[in-house]
C-alpha cells in the first residue's frame, strides 16, 4: 500500500472562504498541510497514532475554525480504517469529504450576534 493524498476544504470565517488542507496517508502515520503550516501523526506499537504537536487543531482555530474535541483522534480513525484496508483510497476521500461537511456545518452555525462577533 502507498501513500496517498487526500484534500479537505474547509470554509474559514476568517477569510470568508474555503481553504485546502492536504492530508497524506502512509502506513507508518500521516500528514496534514496548510499553507505553510502542517502537522503530522506517527503510528504507536502501543496503539493508534501519536500526534507530534498540537498544531492541526491550531491551524484551524487560526482560520476561526474550532473543530471538535478530539479532531485528531478522529481523523486517526479514518487513517487507521484506511491502514486497514477497510477503505479504498477513494473511500477514504469520501469519508474525509463527510467529516469535513460536519465541521463546516458547525462552523457555519456559529453564533452570529455582536456578542460573538470577533470570537469565534
């Protein structure tokens, strides 16, 4: 099994448009990038992925987008599947694409009164 690239367009209230993250899968763990901002998760014998850093879930909230507690450990599910062979390659950008529609559902529900203006 190689690597394979997926993307994830993600709407940024920031800039009032969709960016593109790029996500590599290998089978020792995976990569996420955003501009010139990445992350990246190795594969643990003891089991699931390590996150290096916190840098996904900041990366997001630098574009006003907070994603669910747990962003990491869910993409982790989707690489682990695809690891697997419980997903083909374009199964795997299906359910990236599904994940990322529920991410942008919430952000788009996002409170929009003078209140929160300027916080989320």
């Amino acid at each position: 099994m190689g690597p394979i690239q997926l993307t994830a367009k993600i709407f940024s209230p920031r800039w009032g448009h969709h960016d593109t993250y790029e996500l590599t899968f290998t089978e020792d763990g995976l990569k996420v990038k955003h501009m010139a901002r990445g992350s990246r998760a190795t594969y643990s014998e003891t089991g699931g992925l390590e996150w290096a850093d916190g840098e996904l879930v900041s990366m997001m909230k630098n574009d006003s987008v907070y994603p669910p507690d747990g962003v990491e450990d869910l993409i982790g599910h989707l690489w682990d599947a695809w690891r697997n062979n419980q997903l083909s390659d374009a199964q795997a950008q299906d359910e990236l694409n599904a994940f990322f529609d529920y991410i942008n559902a919430s952000t788009a529900a996002r409170p929009k009164t003078d209140f929160w203006n300027g916080v989320f």
